[in-house]
C-alpha cells in the first residue's frame, strides 16, 4: 500500500492479555488494510502506563481492549477507547462448549455476575457457579475458590483463562470473534472522530495563536481542548495545559457553571493576577449540543485605551456622504430652485457656501452635491467649526508632528485636509472659526497645501472645500468677526436653502415620509399616510423656527405614539396633546394660517382639487375635508 494512503488510516492499539489477544489474531488480520494495528500485552497493572506512552509519543488515534483493562483505560485516559463487550450469545457459545466437557462450570468475569444464567443452566442442565471481581486479587481469590469447590471447567476472561491455565484446568475465553470485530468496527470510528477533533482543536488553536486576547477552551469534561499564548502567559504555566482539567489548573477561572447552565456570560469584572479583566464565558454548541465553553480575557486598562482611540478615529473619520439629491424631499419653487442649482454645483470643482438656517439641510445638500460629483467615491470628511477649541481646532485641520506640543500623539497625525485629499471637505459653522485659524484656512485655500503643526514642510492637498453657515456673515465682515478675503475664497458658488416656513407644500411630504421610515423602523404595519392625515392640518399650521430638524423631532414622537395602535381607526389623536403639545398650541384646524394655506393653494392650481392637493402634499380626500371644514367648499373649484 502507498504510504500515503497508509498515512491516512487510523492507528490503533490492541491492547489486552495474552489469551484474548492470541485468539484476536484472525481479526486483527482482516483489518489490517482499514487500520494500522499496535498489538501490545497489557496487563492489569501495566495497561494504563503503556497507553499513556503511547499518546505521548503521538502514536495512536484510538486503543481497543475489553474486561479490566478496557475500564482501566476509559477511567485514566482522555483518548477514545473501544471495549470489546460480551454479549449474551457469546457466552451461550461458550457455556455449550464447557457442557460438553463437564456439567459443573464456573464462570468468572469483571464487573458485576450476570443474573441471566439463573435461567441458561435449566435449560442446559448444568450446574453454573458465577463470580464478578473488581481486582487481580479478586480474580485470584475467585478463581481459588472454584477450584477448592471441585469446578475443572472454567469460563471468565482473559485474566482468569490465564490463571485456569496455570493451575491446569480447562478454561474457555467468554468472548467471540464477531464480538473483536465489533470492537475493532467501533474503535476504527471513534478514531475517525477523534481525527476529526484533533483537526478541529488545531485549527482551533491556529486561529487562537493570533490573537492578542487571552483565549482558553474547555470541552464537555472541563478539560483544555484550546488556550492561546497569551492565557499561557496569563496563567504563568510553563507546563502543558492541553488535556488538564481547568478547575484542577486555575479554580478562578472555572468553566463549570457555563458548561451546566448553558449561559452566556459577557463584559464581567474580574480581578485576576493583581489585575483587573473583563471576562466573556460563552458557551460552545454543536448543531444545537453544548459540547464546550470559551473564556476570554481583555485587558481592562488596554480597552480604555481602545475605546478612547476609537472615538476619536470615528469622529477624525466620518469620511463617507450617505445621501444623495434623491433623498433631498419637496417640490415647493423656492426647494426645487435650490435642487437645480446644487445639481449645476455638483458639476463643478469650485468651492460652495452653502447658507441657511439652522436644521434646514445644509449637510445633506453638502453630501448630495459631492455624491452627484467626480469625487463621489472619494473621501468626504465633515468638521464642526463650532464645536473645538481654537487650539483643538487647529490640530484637527491641520494635523501635527510628533512632540508638537505636550500630550501629542507618538508619531504624530495628520489632519482633516489630508484625510479629504482628493475627496471633500465640509466645513460646517464656518462663521464659528476664530479669525486666526480664517488666516491660515485662507492660505490653504490658495496655495493647496497644508503645514501640521510643528512642521516645517508643507504637504500638498487636493481637496473642494463646501462651506455651510447659519450666520450673516456679509454683518460679521463689517465687524470685523470674518476675513473678507476669506468669505471671497469660500462664496465662489452660493447656495441659499430656504426656511420649512417657505416650503409650505413640502411640510406634509416631509412629515409623511419620516413618519413612515420612523413606523417601519419600530416595527409598526400603520398607513403612515392615512394616520398622519388628521394632523397635517396641525402640522402645516407651524412656523418651524427649528426647521426640517424640528419637524423630524415631532414626526419622531407621534410615531412612537402611534406605535400603540394597530388600526388607524382605533387613534385617539386627542390623547396626543400630551406628547407633543406644540404641535397642538400652534393653530388648530380651521385657524386663518391653515385657511390661508389651502386658498393659495387652490389659488395656484387655478381651482383644480387635483393640482392643489399635491401641492399640499395631500390625498384628494384630504383636501376636500379641508375644504369643508374650513367652509370654503362653496367657493369656485374644479373637482378634477
């Protein structure tokens, strides 16, 4: 056979007394082409030492052996181990074979006697004396005292076949060959699994060898099938931990109650070593079986660390826009107008100011016009000039080099116009920056490159610059609060979003599709539109000093509202004054600003229903409610 092939098939070691494996031979001989077979005498004593041996020397896969030597082997052993079992209809055979040669048989085997051969010697008709013994000792005294009684016949195990031999008695091995072969059948399959298992933990451990966390893993026994060198560090152990039980290697860190309960246990405090850690236990299953646990261990001091350094990269590197002109909703002139020329903006290169109140937008056009850019797949990094330090400002735009000043970061960093390189830069409240950073932005601007702090070389940048502000800043340069210079560099493009309180006909289109995403995302199967319909009375009435952001706010709140009812019939709208009470103090339906609202919008549509109720943002039957309750429905309309 190949030696590869050879390779691959499992390794066995028959391990047993003589007289068993004498009469093994024949079988040991058929599955010498399934497995490569150890045949190794083991006595009752010796057995364990020389299956140990064996597995430290990596020889084995799986032992066979039956009687004493198999109960041995299974209590000392973590390896699989096949036990030849005696079955009823071998010693049947084997008491015919004794009848014929006396009708006094005594029979002696490991374990426990066989209440079964009350009713085998009647129907034989012989006289049967049995015996189980836990020892050699025991065996022997058995045994002596069969002979003492007069048996010259005797059927047991291996051990007591031997010493019938010796005393010159007839003796009969209690086992078959199609029992061996069961037991050659079942150790050729525990060794496959325990292959597979081997496989698996090396891999396991593969994997673990990697990671800085210090990892260990029981299986079902408690016993450490996985552990990493950084737990071997942890530990301290120098001596091998593979095998060990766990509650016997550190109690501290016990397994137990995860292997009992099947809990799992994340984020616990545990001081260890003069340390404190923060300990997952999490079970391990298999199709649905527990057949392990896991424990892991984090350095608590290095994840402060890590969350520290984790914040600060999420916010140095928001560099992604998420919205594009699709997202932008309304339909209102002065919207629209502002839509057309972003989308002209985006086809550009040059820089934009974006101006408009606070909440109306503003990011999202900033994100739309690079997203609908040729630098839509490149970095787009966004940076609130009101909310740092001048000095922290300063850092975070520019970067800084190493030892620039106390508390700098080893090796330095680099700023948010190199993390925009080739990509966007949105500088948010530009009105907000201090006039000595306007001094050095406006450099930037001009020259293309950028200076970290406590550098000498400058690093050259390609970056579009958009700009966005709330404040007057034409007022500001008169005050001298803003760089004239500056508000040129920056105003190349203008764009002017308007107030809610311009768009009144995307007021419902808005309030309907954040409180449909508001319902979905709760989990609520409500008609977003037929719900919100008795409100957008209510909500066209507002003035929305807070804008879209403060539209987002109430729609928020009226669909957790909503979240109790599961058909729009049942709303008790009433009951939402509570909740959002501005959105009820404002004007109720039927007041002169909802009036006025509905007359310039039949007004525009020329008196078609149709028209008017889309530029409302309102179903035909809405608006025709409207019309009624406000008493206008007499007046001049097209019910088209």
């Amino acid at each position: 056979m190949p030696q590869n092939s050879r390779a691959r098939l499992p390794r066995l070691c028959f391990l047993s007394y003589r007289q068993i494996r004498e009469f093994a031979m024949p079988v040991v001989a058929e599955y010498t082409g399934r497995a490569e077979i150890e045949v190794v005498d083991g006595t009752f004593g010796g057995a364990l030492a020389i299956a140990r041996d064996r597995l430290e020397r990596g020889m084995v896969d799986a032992f066979v052996s039956a009687g004493s030597n198999a109960s041995i082997l299974r209590a000392g052993l973590e390896a699989p181990v096949a036990t030849i079992q005696l079955g009823g209809f071998d010693l049947l055979q084997a008491l015919i074979k004794a009848r014929r040669i006396s009708s006094r048989v005594g029979v002696v085997m490991y374990g426990q006697t066989i209440p079964e051969l009350d009713a085998v010697k009647d129907l034989l008709n012989i006289e049967i004396t049995q015996y189980a013994y836990q020892t050699p000792d025991d065996a022997r005294q058995r045994f002596e005292q069969l002979r003492r009684d007069g048996f010259e016949v005797i059927v047991g195990s291996s051990l007591v076949v031997e010493l019938a031999e010796e005393a010159g008695l007839h003796a009969l091995l209690a086992y078959s060959l199609d029992s061996i072969r069961k037991g050659f059948e079942d150790a050729i399959e525990l060794a496959r699994v325990a292959r597979l298992e081997a496989g698996r933990y090396e891999q396991l451990n593969g994997v673990l060898h990697n990671l800085q966390e210090a990892v260990l893993a029981v299986n079902r026994d408690h016993r450490i099938i996985a552990v990493n060198p950084a737990m071997q560090r942890v530990l301290d152990k120098q001596r091998r931990l593979l095998g060990q039980q766990l509650e016997l290697v550190e109690p501290e860190l016990s397994l137990q109650a995860t292997l009992d309960g099947g809990a799992e246990e994340r984020s616990v405090v545990l001081r260890y070593a003069r340390r404190d850690w923060i300990a997952n236990r999490t079970p391990i299953r298999e199709h649905g079986e527990l057949v392990g646990a896991a424990l892991t261990l984090y350095d608590a001091r290095r994840i402060q660390e890590a969350d520290t350094s984790l914040r600060m990269q999420q916010r140095r590197q928001q560099n992604s826009a998420r919205h594009g002109f699709a997202s932008l909703i309304g339909e209102s002139p002065g919207f629209v107008r502002a839509m057309d020329t972003a989308r002209r903006y985006a086809k550009t290169d040059l820089g934009v100011l974006i101006a408009g109140e606070s909440g109306v937008g503003k990011e999202l056009f900033a994100q739309a016009i690079h997203n609908d850019s040729t630098r839509a797949d490149r970095p787009f990094v966004v940076v609130n000039c009101a909310s740092f330090p001048e000095t922290l400002l300063e850092s975070e735009l520019f970067g800084y080099e190493e030892g620039a000043f106390t508390g700098s970061r080893r090796g330095g960093k680099r700023g948010l116009f190199e993390a925009a390189h080739t990509g966007t830069l949105f500088l948010d409240e530009i009105g907000d920056m201090p006039l000595s950073l306007q001094t050095r932005l406006l450099r930037v601007l001009q020259e293309r490159e950028i200076t970290r702090l406590g550098a000498t070389a400058p690093v050259p940048v390609d970056v579009r610059v958009i700009a966005a502000t709330h404040q007057p800043l034409e007022e500001m340069i008169a005050a001298r609060r803003f760089r004239q210079d500056l508000y040129y560099r920056v105003n190349t493009l203008r764009l002017t979003v308007p107030p809610l309180r311009e768009r009144g006909q995307d007021i419902a289109l808005l309030a309907q599709a954040h409180a449909t995403r508001c319902l979905q995302r709760l989990g609520s199967r409500l008609d977003a539109a037929r719900a919100l319909a008795p409100l957008l009375p209510h909500f066209l009435a507002g003035e929305w000093p807070g804008n879209v952001r403060e539209l987002e706010n109430i729609c928020e709140r009226v669909a957790v509202f909503l979240l109790q009812f599961d058909r729009v019939e049942d709303i008790r709208y009433d009951d939402l004054r509570h909740d959002c009470p501005e959105l009820f103090e404002r004007h109720p339906a039927g007041t002169p600003p909802v009036r006025d609202h509905v007359l310039e919008a039949m007004r525009l549509a020329g008196g078609n229903r149709q028209r008017a109720a889309r530029q409302l943002g309102v179903s035909r039957s809405t608006l025709w409610r409207w019309l009624r309750d406000l008493n206008i429905a007499g007046e001049r309309a097209d019910p088209s």
